[in-house]
C-alpha cells in the first residue's frame, strides 16, 4: 500500500546528476502502523487505517488505547485512513521504502493559517491607487456589484476573512530522494503547512 | 529537525579551501559538451558569499579580455565546481564588494593581504 503520515522538516535544495540544483521538502515519514483494514463486507468501503508518531501512554484515551492493543502497537497521536483495495495485515509497519525514487505522490497538509486577511492579499486584487489624491484606498475592494439592478450583491463576491488553514493537496509531486536511514522523503517543490506540519503523502492521482 | 535536512544534503567538497571575499580565486568548472566532458578555469575575485548548507553560493568577478566585467555565481556544493585554488588575498573592509563594478583599471585593484 503506497500510503505514509509524516511530519515536514523544511526545504532545501539537492542536486541531480547533471548538477541541477532541485528545490525540495523534506518529510519524516513513518514508521506508520496499520491500526485497521476496512472491508466492503464490514464497514461498507475498503481502507486501511494508519497511525503515525509514538506518543505517550497517558496521552491517549481508552478508548485509543484499546484501538491500538488489539494489534499490539504503542501509543500513536495520529490516526488517519487511506482509501485503497490493496491488502495488507493489521500491525503491519509501513516505511518510506514503500515508495520509489522518481515516483509521484500527492501530498495533503493544512496551510498556514493567515487570520482575517484583506482581498489583496487573500485574492491578489490590485488595491486602489497609491498617489493621486488617494486617501485609504489602497488596498480597498473597489466596487462589489452594480446599482438598483441587481440591487444586491452577488453571492461567491470575493470580499475580506478568514484565510488560510485549509486542507490543501499538492499534487503530483516527484519523489527526488529516499532515506530509509533516517525516515526521510524529500519530495520535489513545496508543500502546503508549516514546518512540524502533519502530511499526508498518497500515490498520485493524476499521473 | 535540521539535523535531518543535513543528512541529506551533499557533504562539503574536500577540494574547496576556505575562501573569503577578497580572495583572486581559481575555479574549476565541470563542462559537458555532448558527450565529453572538460575542466574550464574561471579567475577572477570573490565578490560575495551567501548561504549555508546545499545553497551556499559564492561570486566570482573578473574582467574579461575586451575590458567588460564578467560575475559568475557558483554553488559550493554543486558537482559542477571541481576544485578551487586560492590565488592570493586581498584586503577587505566589507563583506560584499559590489563597489568594485563601479571601479575599473588600477582602482579596482585590493590592497594585497599577506598572511604569516
């Protein structure tokens, strides 16, 4: 199963063989442990659940806790499912080996979270102009629909708010180098969320 | 964490000295042209430093034979650099030389630094 839950460390560049400088992020991945495989006789849809990061005992609920004795795996902060028919065994242990050098993967985390922004900068308006006469307009909306017709505005208008902190996938991303070592993916360009940001690594959809 | 993204990075080119700004340097320069490949010499002074880890860089300036000022920029690590000879030094007050474009003929010259 080509699945993995890690954590991003940063970015960097590597170098190809032709001595091309490549921007890439690296991701710990795994170890990640399959808690429970879902089957269309049971739960109506196939997965596989995997769990990420060793954690505390006392961190976790009973509940939890129960979940991960069945298959005798240690305390794990992250739980996540991954849609697939592929088998494989509960308590199996996944690593960065389940993924090849040259490979494409999408990658899913949740971007920084940017508070209530302004259009400029959550949309890429323009704004107003800087000079002629121009007083608290520079980075105003500018008009947000016509007059009496339609007399209202429309709804979808991009205006001010919350920006950011979304789950966003970035796709089709190549898979520059592995590390079994250390755990490590450095996955060609960049990806969404901060550093320590949980990501999610998938094969890719569109390939 | 950082220590993972250095795991990962290109160890430092034994064949690279310490060098500082100032420095009239030798750099040797992998060129593939088709299928073979050839060492190109580029002397010139260091006119900058930046970065560490896989993006440090450093800039290289020299004039080239009609008198136009030539800058080539160079990843430390990068496979491409073979090796760099340190000719001499040169007296510097300042990180980056930038001034130097501004200057030509003898006043672009460094004071020579002599090291015991």
């Amino acid at each position: 199963m080509k699945g993995l839950i890690g954590k991003k460390v940063g970015m960097t560049q590597l170098f190809d063989d032709s001595g091309k400088a490549i921007p890439v992020t690296v991701i710990k991945a795994g170890p990640c442990y399959v808690t429970q495989v879902r089957t269309v006789e049971k739960d109506g849809y196939s997965a596989v659940q995997l769990g990420f990061e060793e954690t505390k005992t006392q961190r976790l609920t009973g509940g939890e806790l129960g979940h991960l004795k069945k298959n005798d795996l240690p305390p794990l902060k992250y739980l996540k499912e991954f849609r697939t028919d592929e088998e494989v065994e509960e308590g199996q242990a996944l690593t960065v080996e389940v993924f090849a050098e040259g490979e494409r993967v999408d990658v899913v985390g949740k971007s920084k979270g940017r508070g209530f922004a302004g259009v400029v900068k959550r949309y890429g308006f323009s704004g107003g102009p800087k000079t002629h006469g121009q007083s608290d307009r520079h980075r105003a909306p500018g008009s947000i629909g016509a007059g009496s017709t339609p007399g209202r505005v429309f709804k979808g208008k991009r205006m001010p708010g919350r920006m950011g902190n979304d789950t966003v996938t970035a796709q089709n991303l190549e898979i520059s180098r592995i590390d079994p070592e250390n755990n490590i993916i450095a996955v060609r360009g960049s990806v969404p969320g901060p550093k320590n940001g949980l990501v999610v690594i998938k094969e890719a959809r569109k390939q | 964490m950082d220590d993972l993204i250095k795991a990962l990075e290109t160890p430092e080119n034994p064949n690279i000295p310490e060098i500082h700004t100032g420095d009239t340097v030798t750099v040797f320069v992998r060129i593939k042209e088709g299928s073979n490949e050839r060492i190109q010499q580029f002397k010139g002074v260091v006119i900058r430093i930046h970065g560490t880890g896989n993006s440090a860089s450093f800039t290289v300036r020299r004039i080239a034979s009609n008198g136009i000022g030539v800058e080539r920029t160079f990843l430390t690590r990068s496979p491409i650099v073979e090796k760099v000879t340190v000719q001499s030094g040169g007296h510097t007050r300042r990180s980056r030389l930038y001034f130097l474009r501004q200057r030509s003929g003898k006043r672009a010259k460094l004071r020579q630094k002599f090291t015991s």
